[in-house]
C-alpha cells in the first residue's frame, strides 16, 4: 500500500497548492514545498506502482491510444443533424 500512500500526499499537497495560492503567493516557500513535495509524492507513486503485481493505477493504460469508436459515432450525429 506505499503507492496509495503517495498518491494521497501527492494528490492532497497538490490540492493544498491550488486552494492557497491566492493567500500564500505563488513565490511563497511554503507553496513552492508543498509543491515540490506533491510532485515527488506522485512520481514515486508512479515509479512503486509500475513495480507492484496489482497496481491501483494500471499505466500499461496509457500506452494504448484510446478507441475511437465514440469520437467517430459523435461525428456522424452532427453531420446528421445539420
């Protein structure tokens, strides 16, 4: 379970970073870490979940190209229309 650990802080401290920003200051020490810290979260994230046997994430996803099945239906629905 360290991959959702991670995610958590990195998604938590990213959230932190856009809800405050307007208060800290985006040069704040305080925003920058917790925007450094985030992005390290999730790339370690990243780097345990792509070792893990049952990843929360599966990133072999994103190494397929989505189908277009969808994209060419919509296409054919607004030429009908118009």
């Amino acid at each position: 379970m360290p991959g959702a650990g991670l995610l958590a802080v990195g998604f938590a401290l990213l959230t932190v970073v856009l809800s405050f920003s307007p208060e800290w200051g985006w040069a704040s020490a305080r925003l920058l870490t917790c925007l450094a810290v985030g992005t390290v979260a999730l790339v370690g994230a990243a780097l345990v979940e792509r070792r893990a046997p049952r990843p929360i994430v599966d990133l072999a996803l994103f190494r397929e190209p989505p189908h277009p099945g969808p994209l060419s239906l919509r296409g054919r629905e607004d030429r009908m229309w118009s």
